[in-house]
C-alpha cells in the first residue's frame, strides 16, 4: 500500500472539503463531551496558602458550612443533575455516530471523484446512524465485559497469592497497550466496511476482520503513522493552552486573596474561552484520521480511487 499517496490524498480531500470539518466536529462530541470541569469551578475562599491552615473537607463540617438541606430538595436536584447528564451523553453520542458515519461516507465519495458537501455526508450518516451506533454498542457491551473480568481475575489472583501473584500481571499491562490501538483501529475499519459496502452490523465485524487479518503488516504501519503524528498534532496544539495555569499559579504564589481570586478567575475565563477551540481542533484531527482509515480500507480492498477534480 501506498502510505504516502493515502496520506497525501486524505489531506487533499479534507482541504477541498470543508463541509466534512463541521461533521469532525460532531464525531468528536463522543470524545470531547466527557471533559471534566467541575473543579474548576470551585469558590476561592480567603484562606493564607503560607500558613498552612487549608479547609477542613470532614463530612460533618461541609454540611455544616452549606447549611442544612432538606431531604426532599436535594435528592431532586442530584436526579436532575443526573438526567441532565445522561440526555447531554445520548445526544454526544448521537452526534458522533452521526458525524463518524458522515465522515466515512463523505471520503468514500471524495475518494470517487466527487465533490461532497456537508448536507450530502450528513445526509448519508443519518442513514447509516443504526449500523454504526449499533457497532459501538457492541463493541461497549464486550469491552465492559472483558474489563470486568479482568477486575475479576485480578482480585481473584491476588487474595489467592497474597498478592505476590500481581506482579505477574506486570507483562499483561504492557501487552494491553498496544492491544488497545489494536482494538480502536478494529473499531474504525469495522464502522468503515459497513458504509463502504452497506454490511450489517455483524457482517462487518467479519469484513474488517478479514481485512484486519490478511493485511496485518499495513494496519500496524497505519497505526503507528497516526500515532507519532497526532501525538506530535495533540502536543503542538496543547503547547499554547498551558499558558491557561499561569495567572493561577502566579496569584497563588503571591498569596494575597486579591492575587489568588484574580488569578484563578483570569485562568478560568481563559479555559471557557479555549474549550470550543479545542473542540474545533480536536474535531479536524478526527476529520483527517477517520478519512485516512477510510482510505486505508479501501485500498487494502483493492479500491484505487479516482483522481480528484480540479480546484
């Protein structure tokens, strides 16, 4: 396979299409959503960092400080907050289905000779919405249950040895990492084969198999390839982000109650104002290398392409 001409085309691709950003961005919210930010948004108190004297956070004491809460109050809030969450994870989880299966249907076009715009690839990933989210759940249900009888095992062997016998595990933790890159790229090349030739659920999971199976050897290169440069992407983009902590930690070195509320507040608004870019970025990222692996699978399979029309 040509890596280089896989590389070069899915760049292509993505710069005269730029209707397939906006759906990066939306395969991206499955990912992106989880972020947690809650601490971030804690009230800074006057307390003297320097002397020591830190915030008690006993039980007994933080109900004392909020006040007292009745029963029927709080156990409302805590269910709303809870479906809150669980509508906001359905709706990421919609949206990046939906993005991921535009996406690969969107290349799949491009790589034909055709111009694509955002409504056609979104168009194509609502019709293929059940496969793909069918695919995820799958693959949710099986991770779920081989995670939990690792945990099993685990415990298992170590009352068993006393725990001497988890020193042993120490060679499975190392082959579990590149077993995961292996599993994610399995993942991508399954939801590939079911858009690419319109297969089930289940008769994709053969498809990419089969492809997974019989061109070992490029898939790993593939890998490896979008390892080192979205790792080198990802480091680049975070670089200007870490500037976000400086006002923080430059008020906390100070000391005063003015410094440290004006520094964290100043890192603060910096944070929300750099979330969507990150989004935006980190959507881009998602757009070229779930059109590389859509490239990839197909000329694994044998599909050249088509030369792309002039600009």
């Amino acid at each position: 396979m040509d890596y280089g001409e896989v590389l070069r085309k899915t760049w292509d691709i993505s710069w005269r299409n730029k209707g397939l950003w906006f759906l990066g961005i939306l395969a991206g919210c499955s990912a992106s959503g989880r972020g947690n930010f809650g601490n971030s948004t804690s009230s800074v108190r006057g307390y003297d960092f320097n002397s020591g004297d830190l915030p008690s956070f006993q039980g007994d004491r933080f109900f004392d400080e909020i006040g007292p809460i009745q029963e029927e109050i709080l156990i409302p809030i805590i269910l709303g907050i809870l479906c809150v969450g669980l509508i906001l994870a359905l709706v990421f989880f919609v949206l990046g289905v939906i993005g991921q299966s535009g996406l690969i249907a969107g290349f799949r076009r491009a790589d034909d000779g055709a111009n694509v715009t955002f409504a056609q690839a979104f168009g194509e990933g609502t019709q293929n919405f059940w496969k793909l989210a069918g695919i995820r759940i799958v693959f949710f249900i099986a991770g779920f249950v081989i995670v939990i009888a690792l945990i099993l095992g685990t415990v298992l062997v170590g009352f068993a040895t006393l725990g001497i016998g988890l020193l042993c595990l120490i060679p499975l933790l190392c082959v579990l990492i590149p077993l995961g890159l292996g599993v994610d790229s399995y993942i991508i090349l399954t939801m590939v084969a079911s858009v690419e030739e319109e297969l089930g659920v289940f008769e994709s999971f053969g498809r990419s198999w089969n492809t997974f199976r019989e061109n070992l050897g490029p898939v790993v290169v593939m890998i490896l390839i979008l390892i080192v440069g979205g790792g080198i992407l990802g480091f680049l983009i975070a670089l200007p982000f870490i500037g976000i902590v400086v006002p923080a930690i430059t008020g906390i070195m100070v000391g005063t109650d003015l410094a440290v509320a004006s520094g964290v507040g100043i890192s603060l608004l910096c944070l929300m104002a750099a979330i969507p870019l990150l989004i935006v970025l980190y959507g881009l990222l998602t757009t070229y290398t779930t059109g590389a692996w859509t490239l990839t699978y197909r000329r694994l399979n044998g599909n050249t392409g088509s030369e792309l029309p002039a600009s």
